[in-house]
C-alpha cells in the first residue's frame, strides 16, 4: 500500500508549550502532537509541515500571527538556519525559566521526587561565551566555495556563518577568514572539521588553539598557509591528521594551553582535545556553588567521580583534608595528576577507572568518604550508584548535563535508597540553545 503523501498545506495553529529541544507545541485537531520550529508558547502561527510520524507531526513557523509577548528579535542573522542555537528569538529570562520547567517535568515524571527547594538559576553572560567548539567544514563544489560553521538545523548541511554571537569574540571574528584559509588549500575537500578551544593568552600567542582536521596529508603550500594562519591570529595551530592521538602542533611548537580558577589559586593545563567546560564564567559559579552545596569542612574527604582534568577535584583540595578523583579516560586522569602536582595539591588522588563497569573490589571504592560529588556524562551515574555503599556519606551533590538521567538518578536516590532530594536548580551554561545544566543536593533523612 503506498504512503499517504505529506499534506505541506500552509495552516494556522495554537502553540501551548515549548518542547525540551525548543520548539513550540501543538495539537492538531485530532488530537495529535505537532512540534513547531520557530513558535513560542501563547502564539497563533501559520505552520508548515515537513514530517510526520506516528505520534507526533513536524512543522516550521512560515508566519507568526499574534507573537508572544517574549518573543524578542534574534541578534544573529543566521538563526533559523544554523542549528548552534534555538532560542534566540526568547527573552533571557523565559529561556531560563523554560530549561527549569524541563527540570521540573523530568523530575516528576521519570523520577517521581520533587526538591524540597528550588534553588535561584545560575547565569551568566548571554552572549560571546562559548569558548570550546567544532566547526564544520564542507566544500560545496557547485557554488564554488567552501563552507565553515555549525551544523544546520537540517543536520545534513553546513550553515555559511559570517559570524556567531554565542562564541567568544576571537573566534567569532576570523570565521569569514576561516572559510576563505581553507578555500584556498588543496586540502580543502578531504578537511571535515575545525576544533577551537580557548584558555588564558600565554606570551607567544593569546591562549586560543585551532585543530584541523584532514582526512588526507597536507601538501607544503597548505601547511604553509595554515602555519601563516596561526601567526597572524597569534592563534596556536594544531593538525589531526587521524584519531585523537594524532594531533600534534604545527606552530608554536610546544603551545602551553591552560586557564586558572583564581578564587582556588588553581591553574589547569589542558590539550587542545580535552573537555573543559564552555563557558567560563559560568563554570566558576558552579564550582562556587557545588562547594557550597557540600559544605565541605576541613577534616573532609571527599569522593570526585567523573573528574576529568579536576576542575572540580583541585579546588575541593584547596578545602578538605582529602579528595580522591576517578575519570574514565586514562589521558584525562594524566593531565588531572599533572594538575595536581603542578599546583602543589599532594591531598589529591586520581585514579582511571571505568565508572560504567563493576568497581567495587576497586581500592577507592572501599575507602571512607564524607561527601560524594558526581558529574557524569550524559548517560548519568546509575552503574556507580548501584555499585556504592551510600549510607557512608552525608551528603550527596549530582551536577548534570541532561536532565532526564539526573532524574531517573534522583528516583534512584530517593525511593531506592531512602536519601532526600533536598535543593535543586539550573544553570545556563549554553544561553540561546535549549540545552539544560542543572545541579541537585541530597542528603540523609
């Protein structure tokens, strides 16, 4: 039997809520979920459709009727087209409360717990704050030139960015240049992606590091143009030429990447593929605040999992008597144990452990803790919950990047083994995007 064919008949609709990814919702007249792109809560558009699917429709907006009265004028020319954000078209402050909202439900509905107190969101600079990314790059042969940016919305293609408001401004300015570099090498069809990555201004150049990724050897005219690159940005160049472990610099040669956390006298060193958290003046609000959260006392021990490089690990050691760190990736452990040594922090242990796997004849498992602190990756920390003996700790703090397995973790926590969700709220490390951060307290009842 064929398939009915999509109906791209243009029609108006009432939006009711905003999606965890930013688009408005709908109900078409039978009752259906239709997830509009571009429309806010509280509008009237006229919605076109591009996809459909059992349980739910896809449209765009073609025409906002009756606006919110929180729709603002975006700053960048290019939203709607690139994919980098979805919610810029939203004041600030509803955007916050919008990722709050999406805390909410995820709580109540897969985890069934709600916190005894909602704690104030976290914010920060809304815009020019992004200092870790990946661009794409893509070689459009039929327009004759070579594109540099995110990813559209439509996932297959590349956005033609003049310029982008969410990154720092550095980097937001040599995007055209980026293009037109890139353009102008041999290389310019086998080269899919640009890495940046910024820290402090060091003397030989001014802390930002750019990967370039090239899928075949570069000849000496490219390698000379990205080296002329570097010099003239006073931006560090390094080539990835294949996986991880292949990049190496290019100019200068031994390119010093760090940046420090002055409230902790704590510098951290890092390469230029390492996770470190995007925004920086957020994430110093964040280790202030989870700190806090754990009342950490002198006489502590505290147990970091999911340290990564010790952002959070070092500056607890500048408090308690004692932390330990366990990091799944062997190359983060090493550069967190660099860390600590180069800040004289001899209380900190780190161990490379996967988190994901039985740890329990583990040596740092059986040790005593006061506090537990977690910041796991997306799939949360269920496996090393499980694994815990949790009645040793007094106190619990969770700092998520996806909310649905905080909650599903919470429930966990709460209804399995009997601790209280007590605080909870959100922090707007991605202002503009959809993406919620979110931070929760837990302690004995």
């Amino acid at each position: 039997m064929a398939r009915k064919r999509l109906d791209q008949t243009p029609f108006e609709v009432d939006v009711l809520n905003l999606t965890h990814d930013g688009r408005g919702v709908a109900r078409l007249p039978d009752g259906k979920a239709l997830f509009v792109t571009g429309a806010l809560p509280g509008e009237q558009v006229v919605a076109q459709r591009f996809a459909r699917s059992r349980s739910f429709d896809e449209a765009v907006t073609l025409e906002v009727l009756r606006a919110s009265e929180h729709r603002i004028t975006p700053r960048c020319p290019h939203f709607g087209t690139c994919g980098g954000c979805v919610l810029q078209h939203l004041d600030a402050e509803q955007q916050i409360l919008a990722k709050e909202r999406v805390l909410r439900e995820n709580f109540e509905r897969i985890g069934h717990v709600t916190p005894k107190r909602w704690m104030a969101p976290m914010v920060d600079r809304a815009w020019g704050y992004r200092r870790k990314g990946r661009f794409s790059v893509k070689r459009v042969e039929k327009k004759g030139k070579t594109l540099v940016g995110f990813r559209e919305r439509d996932p297959r293609f590349v956005a033609e960015l003049q310029e982008c408001h969410t990154v720092i401004e550095p980097i937001a300015a040599i995007i055209p240049a980026l293009a037109q570099l890139v353009d102008g090498m041999d290389a310019r069809s086998t080269m899919p992606q640009i890495e940046f990555i910024a820290g402090d201004p060091r003397p030989e150049f001014d802390g930002i590091a750019l990967v370039f990724r090239h899928l075949q050897p570069l000849i000496e005219s490219d390698v000379a143009a990205l080296l002329a690159f570097g010099q003239q940005h006073r931006m560090a160049i390094f080539l990835q030429p294949g996986g991880n472990d292949s990049v190496h610099p290019l100019w200068p040669e031994a390119p010093a990447l760090s940046f420090r956390l002055e409230d902790w006298d704590i510098e951290l060193k890092f390469r230029p593929l390492d996770f470190i958290q995007v925004n920086a003046g957020l994430n110093r609000t964040m280790i202030a605040r989870t700190l806090e959260l754990l009342d950490v006392q002198p006489d502590d021990r505290v147990l970091d999992l999911f340290c990564g490089l010790g952002n959070f690990t070092l500056p607890l050691a500048r408090r308690v008597r004692e932390v330990v760190g366990v990091e799944g990736e062997a190359g983060l452990v090493a550069r967190a144990k660099e860390n600590a040594v180069h800040n004289g922090l001899l209380n900190a242990q780190l161990h490379a452990a996967d988190l994901t796997q039985d740890q329990r004849s583990a040596s740092w498992m059986r040790q005593g803790f006061d506090k537990l602190l977690l910041d796991p990756p997306r799939s949360g920390a269920i496996d090393v919950l499980r694994q815990l003996p949790l009645e040793r700790f007094k106190r619990i703090v969770y700092v998520s990047c996806h909310p649905a397995s905080l909650a599903r973790d919470a429930g966990y926590l709460v209804n399995e083994r009997g601790w209280t969700l007590s605080d909870a709220g959100v922090m707007d490390m991605f202002p503009q995007t959809a993406h919620v951060e979110s931070i929760a307290l837990f302690e004995k009842r």
